[in-house]
C-alpha cells in the first residue's frame, strides 16, 4: 500500500510548500513591511535574517507536518490502510 500512497503524499507536500510560503509570507508582512532579507544581504541585520529564517523553518515544518498528516489520514479513509508506522518506539 505504501507504493500506492507515494504520488497521494506528492501531491499533499506540493500544496503543503505553496501553502507553507504563502503563510510566512503573511506573517511576515506583519512583522515587517519590507521583504524578509536574505543571508547574503550585506545591509540586513544579523539579528532581522534570523528571525526570518526560524521563522520560515518553523511554518513551513508546522505546515509540511499537518499535510502529512492530513493525507495519511484521507489515504487511510479511503483504502483502509495506515501508509506509516502504526506505533512510535517507545526508546525515542
């Protein structure tokens, strides 16, 4: 079944990325009305680079997370079958 649920998950984390950047673009735009600099930006500060990075890491991992999630749960809604790990080990 995993085979089958491949090309379902691609789907979900393409959507997953557009969306992820579109939220951190709109949070952003609340934080600063510029756009979020990036690291090789020689006048952007240190400390506003950062921000913007563990910001986007943050929102995009939260986003791509709960898109997994959501299409494991549709794949098993419509096959019956859990495409990952049914348990967590309990040594991690």
């Amino acid at each position: 079944m995993k085979i089958l649920y491949k090309p379902f998950a691609a789907i979900s984390s393409s959507f997953a990325g557009k969306l992820g950047q579109g939220t951190f673009r709109s949070v952003w735009s609340r934080i600063d009305d510029a756009e979020p600099p990036h690291p090789t930006t020689a006048q952007a500060p240190l400390a506003k680079i950062l921000v913007a990075v563990v910001l986007e890491a943050a929102i995009m991992a939260a986003v791509g997370a709960l898109a997994d999630r959501a299409s494991a749960t549709a794949f098993q809604h419509l096959t019956g079958a859990w495409p990952g790990e049914q348990t967590q080990d309990p040594t991690e």
